[in-house]
C-alpha cells in the first residue's frame, strides 16, 4: 500500500511539474507579445498616430477600411478633430493611411493578446492545471488587462476634445498598466518555472527599491513622453547651457508633472541615481556571490542598464529619432526584466544584501 501510495504521489508531482511548464510557457509567450505592444504603442505616440481612429468599437473595430469609399468616409471623421484641423491640415488620404495603421495594428494586437491569455487561462482552469494558489493572481491580470483597454481608449478620448494630443497623466497611466503587466508575468514566469512560491514577500528590501525604482523611471518617461520633453534639451550633459535648465520649478509643484524643463532634469537625474545604483547592487554580486543565477542576473543588469544609458543619451542627442526613442523604452522594460530576473535568483538562494 505505501509503495502504490508513493507511486500516486510521484506521479501527481509529476503532472503538476508538466501543468506549471505550460503555464509558464503561456505566460512567457503573452509577455513577449506585450513587450512586443509596448513598442508599438511607443512607435505609434513617436509618429503622432495614436488619434487617427476617432471611434472605439471592441467587436467590429477589428475589421479596417476596405473600399476606397470607406477609407474616404474614415479620413472624413479624422478632420473633424483636433489634429488634423490644427496640425495635420492639408494631410492627403495617403499620409492619413500610413498613421491610421500604426494605430490599427496597436489595437488589433491588444486585441490579439486578450484572446492569447483568456482562451488558454480557460482551458487550464477547465483542465484544473492552474494551482489553487495562482488562479487569483491570473484572474487579476485578467481583470487589469480588461483595463487596460478601456484605459487605451481613455487616453485617446482625452486628444478628441479640445487639444490635438492625448494628457500626458493618461498616457503614462496607460504605459505603467502595461508595464505592471508584463512585470507580473515575468515574476510568474520566473518563479512557476522553477517550482518557487511567486508571493511578493519574498522580494528582498534591496530588490523593492530597484523594482520600484526603475517602474517609477518608466513613468517619468511617460511624461517625457506626453510632454515632449524630449525634443526640448538635445544636449548632454548638459541641459542647454547649464546643467540645472532655466525654469526648473518656475510653475510650482505642477512642473514636476507639466514642466517641460522639469520633466527632463527630473527624468535625468532619477536615471542617473538609478544607473548608480543597479551598479553598485550588479558589482557587489558578482564580488560577494558564487551562485550562478545571481550573478548571472548581475551580468544581465550591467547590460542592460549600459545600453539603456546609451539608448537615453542617443535619444535626446538625435532629438528623440523614432528607432531611438521606440528601442530606449524597450531597453527600459528589458532592465526591469534583468532586475526581477536578480531578485529570482536572490530569493532562490535566501540571499542577503547589505549595502
């Protein structure tokens, strides 16, 4: 009876180290597909496109214009708004084409990842592979994923009434969703993989100030973003002429969030502060650790914490190039990616820090 009993047990150990593989790789495959739209949500607010679909319709917004008569009858919605009639004025239906795709594409792949989670998370729960312990963390990316698109539609909303762009409060409202999304499911990724418990008590003191410090420098580039900030110091290190530009706080407390000086000086020195930091946490591993996913995690961050360096400086030298700019807000995502992925490996270990 015990040996039967042992055979069960190992057998249902099995199973549910094959069930957390394919949840894994499911989940892996929806987070490259929402790093993925995080570029072209990048591509399409770089090429001022996000405001060519005036309308919102979930179901049947998945089919474009066909006929010329519809594309005709599209761009004749467009120039009732803001931008064509105080930007875009004189566009032809030929430039209209090329920035209505951009953000047909953005929508129909947020579309497309909807289904890629909620049909496999359906079949998994029917098949009872998903742990009693990880259903509700699925069930909230579902849920903030739904958000996420009402967010989407929100934001462009805010670029239909009365100014030809989207707030730039909205627009880094809807990146920092996305990017807590995919953050998530990287964690859920990492930890279901390898059999290790995905609650966030496990993350050490060190490993929240980094998460929390480089979510927090993708925002601040939403309002370079939304701002435009980016386009207004094409100098480094320098801003203009000084290093501290005129008119940092000259509005008050609200230039830290609609200041264009501010935005930048600000976003600036939270990288650099950043950079300083992952440095030091990436050193001190690779000197102190001998385990092998700890410092490879180290590895992963110097590498990407130099090319984001790099990407920002080239960014603002080029005065925000659109293949620039797209792969700096990737690079940002990636360096989140290598922190999370040195924070698995700490936490797999009971590693401790001290700085």
């Amino acid at each position: 009876m015990l040996g039967l009993g042992d055979n069960n047990m190992t057998t249902a150990t099995i199973d549910a180290q094959i069930h957390a593989r394919w949840i894994a790789l499911w989940l892996a495959v929806c987070a490259v597909t929402i790093l993925g739209m995080i570029l072209l949500g990048g591509v399409t607010r770089l090429t001022e496109s996000g405001l060519s679909m005036v309308d919102w319709r979930p179901i049947m917004g998945v089919i474009p214009p066909l006929t010329e008569a519809q594309w005709l009858t599209t761009f004749a919605e467009y120039q009732q708004y803001p931008e064509y009639q105080k930007i875009n004025q004189g566009m032809d239906l030929a430039g209209f084409k090329q920035i209505f795709w951009f953000e047909y594409l953005h929508r129909v792949l947020g579309r497309l990842i909807g289904l890629m989670y909620f049909v496999p998370l359906v079949i998994f729960a029917l098949r009872k592979m998903i742990a009693p312990q990880l259903l509700p963390t699925l069930i909230m990316l579902l849920i903030l994923g739904a958000a996420q698109g009402l967010l989407g539609w929100y934001m462009v909303k805010s670029g239909l009434v009365d100014r030809p762009s989207v707030s730039q409060y909205r627009l880094t409202a809807h990146l920092g969703v996305a990017v807590a999304i995919y953050a998530l499911m990287m964690w859920l990724v990492l930890r279901v993989s390898t059999g290790l418990s995905p609650a966030l008590r496990h993350i050490s003191g060190w490993g929240w100030v980094l998460v929390v410090g480089v979510y927090t420098l993708i925002l601040s580039g939403g309002f370079m973003a939304g701002t435009d900030a980016g386009f207004a110091y094409p100098t480094w290190p320098m801003m203009g002429e000084t290093f501290v530009p005129m008119g940092y706080y000259a509005e008050g407390w609200q230039a830290t969030f609609e200041g264009v000086a501010t935005i930048h000086f600000n976003h600036r020195m939270l990288a650099y502060a950043m950079a300083l930091l992952v440095l030091v946490l990436s050193v001190q591993s690779l000197r102190t650790s001998d385990h092998p996913g700890v410092r490879r995690g180290a590895w992963l961050m110097l590498v990407a914490l130099t090319f984001q360096v790099a990407l920002g400086i080239g960014t603002v030298l080029t005065q925000v190039a659109i293949p620039m700019a797209a792969t700096h807000q990737v690079g940002a995502v990636l360096l989140l990616t290598a922190v999370l992925y040195w924070i698995h490996a700490q936490t797999d270990q009971k590693l401790v820090l001290s700085v």
